[in-house]
C-alpha cells in the first residue's frame, strides 16, 4: 500500500488523533508531538503480500538509542476481528474498518503509550520484561539517561548480560563496545547527557523526523 | 481443486511435519514446546497446502507470490502466529528497511519467537544461507522451519 493511500485515510478518518492528541503524521508514522526524546505513536507498516493491507503498530522508539531506521520491538500490532492486517484500500467495508481500528488505537494510547512516553516511563514500564538483549539495551539507556539512583549498577548487570552472549554476532559485538564506552563516562552527567542528545538528533535525522 | 479438497489434504499433513526441515540455533525444545510448534506447524502447513490449491498450478515469481498472499491470509487465522514479520540485529522493523530479514509466520511472542516459518514454493528451499540471515538478525535463537505446499 503505498505511502499516499495511507496518508489519505488518515487525513479522511484519523484527523481526530491529529486535532484532539497533537499527533502528527509522517512518512506512514502517526506520533506524539512535541517529539522530544521518545518517538510515541502508531507506525502503517505496509504488507509485502497485500497491496492494499498494512499492520498498524502501536510503538514507542527511545531516540537516545542511536538507530537508523524505526523499530517496533517496543509495541504491539493492533489485531481486530480479521486478524493483524487492516485494509485500508479497495475495501468495501472501509468505514466498519475504520470503527474497529479507532477505539483499538484509543485504548493503546491509553493502556500503553501514555505509559512509557518518557525515559523514566519507559524504564519503569520495561524493567521486568527483559525478555531479549535489546530490551535491556533499551531500559539500561533509559535508566541512565532519566539519571535513575541505580544506573551504575543497571549498567554493570547490563554489561555482564552482553558479555555471556555471542559476541561473534556483529550487533551484539557492538552492543557490548558501546556499552563498556558508556561505562567510561557514566558518572559524568554532562557527558552522558552529550551523548544521547547526539543521538537523539542523529536519530531523528536519519529516519526523517 | 476446491478450498474444501485442499483442507481436506490439509488434514493428511501430520506426516510432513516429520520431514519439514527444521533448524534449531541453540538448545533443544521441551516436550510441550515440540508439541504446541507441531500443532501449529501442522495448522500452516495446511495453509501452505490450501494456499497452493487456491491458486493452482503453476511456477516462477508471480506464481510464488500469490501462493505467499494466499497463504498469508490463511496464517494469520492460526492462534498464536503473525505474519510478515521483519527482523534486523534483533529488533523489529517495518517491510523494506535496509539489510532486514523478513519471516513468513513468526510463532510466539514477536520478542521472543519460538518458531519462524518459511514458505517456500516450486524449486526454492530453505538454503544454510537463509537460515543464517534469521539466526543473525532474529532474537531468541527460535527453531527455523521450511514449509512446502504439498
């Protein structure tokens, strides 16, 4: 489904989230404005096998975790009645679409986004489901950078998480030589602060923000 | 061959499950593990099945893509499955973002998928190539398993 057909029912239906939410839409992402340091709000991923489909995630992106393309691993796909893949086009049944999928995205901002739109949110929110090693990249980071009292200590158990993986894996490799860099600096708070202000605007920069 | 013929040669497909090609990165699956991923892998090989027959016969890249669109549908409809699910150094990403790797059906939670699931159609097949792009970029070490339409 291409980008302008997604844009065309968000500005025909989804105006609401726009007006009453201050979201904005953008290159198939509808996000929380101001967008400050947590990129909050829903992502139309196309379908690679359904030229009329797309899954509507409900996400949020730390920035401060440098990255060059969206990721959704902190959300969820909205599933309505006919399962993870809304059409939004060539449907006939477009409007009951529609009225499925609103109140699905209400009560995600409500359950969910409002809940972890910030750092210390987001830590507080994800600290018990470490369920991967990129879930605790991303709470470390949010401890650190919200200065929760036990960064140090979060960091530390971080680092030794990362050095049992595989570090032959290239990302993982990575993960751990940002991680002991970050252990290097962690009690300087303007250079920690520095850091992650870079990658916010890097970030930002990189997937078009 | 009608939807009804196809389901019912799905319902025949619990010996394929012996001979799918399954690839587990790390570890062995318990008992019950094995046995959810061969009730689900017994579900989707069906929708491979019925896929096909939905489509007919036929060969090249349209033909697989329809098979694909078909089968897509129809695993969705499994309990506990996503579909078209792209992965990149262990995270999630949206269809199309550079160097990512995209299953077919995920099984599990998408963080920590147990099972990934590959259609594949008339001559392709599940190379070491491809089993190594998802052990890379998917996390969890989840069992990858090819699945034919029969």
């Amino acid at each position: 489904m291409k980008n302008i057909a997604v844009e065309r029912v968000v500005k025909r239906y989804l105006q609401a989230f726009i007006i009453n939410d201050d979201f904005i839409f953008s290159n198939n992402l509808l996000y929380k404005s101001p967008l400050e340091d947590i990129l909050a709000g829903f992502c139309f991923e196309k379908s690679g096998l359904n030229k009329d489909g797309v899954y509507v995630w409900c996400f949020v992106q730390p920035l401060y975790l440098k990255s060059e393309h969206i990721i959704l691993s902190y959300g969820k796909r909205l599933k309505g009645t006919r399962g993870e893949l809304w059409l939004l086009k060539n449907n006939t049944n477009l409007e009951e679409t529609i009225e499925e999928l609103i109140p699905l995205m209400k009560d995600a901002i409500d359950v969910f986004l409002n809940n972890v739109d910030t750092p210390s949110k987001f830590y507080n929110y994800y600290q018990d489901k470490l369920v991967n090693l990129r879930m605790a990249e991303a709470v470390t980071y949010s401890a650190i950078y919200s200065k929760n009292k036990d960064s140090k200590l979060i960091l530390e158990n971080y680092i030794n998480i990362l050095e049992n993986e595989n570090i032959e894996v290239d990302w993982v490799k990575n993960l751990l030589d940002v991680a002991k860099g970050l252990k290097l600096i962690i009690g300087n708070d303007e250079a920690i602060q520095n850091l992650f202000q870079k990658n916010i605007i890097e970030t930002k920069q990189t997937i078009g923000l | 061959m009608a939807n009804s013929d196809a389901r019912a040669i799905g319902s025949l497909v619990a010996d394929v499950v012996a001979i799918a090609v399954v690839h587990k990165a790390g570890g062995k699956a318990s008992a019950a593990e094995t046995s959810i991923a061969e009730t689900t892998m017994f579900k989707l090989q069906g929708a491979a099945n019925e896929a096909s027959a939905t489509v007919g016969e036929g060969s090249g890249a349209v033909h697989g893509t329809k098979v694909h669109t078909e089968f897509g549908k129809l695993a969705s409809e499994v309990e506990g499955v996503s579909t078209e699910v792209s992965y990149k150094d262990g995270q999630v990403v949206p269809y199309g973002t550079k160097g990512s790797v995209r299953a077919d059906a995920v099984e599990g939670n998408l963080e920590t998928p147990t099972n990934i699931y590959d259609l594949k159609t008339g001559g392709a097949k599940l190379t070491p190539a491809n089993v190594n792009k998802y052990n890379q970029h998917v996390p969890s070490a989840p069992t990858i398993t090819e699945i034919k339409p029969k």
